[in-house]
C-alpha cells in the first residue's frame, strides 16, 4: 500500500510564515482563490477533453501545490498530468475528483492559519 502524503508539509508552513511574516495570511487567500481557478481549468478541460489544457491546468497548479507545501495535492496534480499525457479521460475523472476531495480537505487547515 503507498504511503499517504500529509496534506500540507510543516516545514515548509514554519518557512512561509516566518518569510512572510504579516503577509502570511494574504498569500493563504491568494492561493485558495488560486486553487479555485485551477479547479475550474480542470473541470472545463477536461469536459472537453482537451489533454494540453488539462495537462498545462495540472502542471501549473502542481507547482503552487509544491510552493505552498501541499504535498498530496501536489501528488494529485502530478497523477492528472500523467493521465492527460496519455489522454486517458477515466484516470483524469478519477483525479479529477481526487483533486476536489483533497482541496476541500486543505481548505480548513489553511484558512485556519489566515
């Protein structure tokens, strides 16, 4: 069975916070309302399964999923990149609503710190 990735990294929470230090909680909003475009990057890509959308939305969002320490999304996002490389619509639905789950698992602990 593969190990389960923590939601958020705490090292890279303690790195941010002291880095941003009063910011801190404007670049949490800045990356939930983020989060919430790329979900619909992905969902409308994927509706029309155009792979090259679905992959860039997934790659980019990965990205900000790995700045922010969001470990399992971040796992998430690469596995959706995978499947729109091989253009496989049920893996992406499949991620797709992983992704989902795992945003609004996030959701709590970030806002908590904002």
């Amino acid at each position: 069975m593969p190990e389960r990735l923590s939601d958020l990294d705490p090292d890279v929470q303690t790195m941010l916070r002291d880095l941003m230090q009063d910011d801190y909680g404007s670049l949490l909003r800045i990356f939930l309302q983020d989060t919430d475009r790329r979900l619909c990057q992905l969902h409308d890509s994927l509706a029309r399964k155009n792979w090259e959308a679905f992959r860039r939305a997934a790659h980019s969002f990965k990205g900000s999923c790995g700045h922010m320490g969001a470990l399992a999304l971040s796992k998430a996002c690469q596995q959706a990149e995978e499947a729109a490389h091989n253009a496989d619509a049920a893996a992406a639905a499949y991620i797709c609503d992983l992704i989902d789950h795992l945003c609004l698992r996030i959701r709590p602990q970030l806002t908590c710190h904002s």
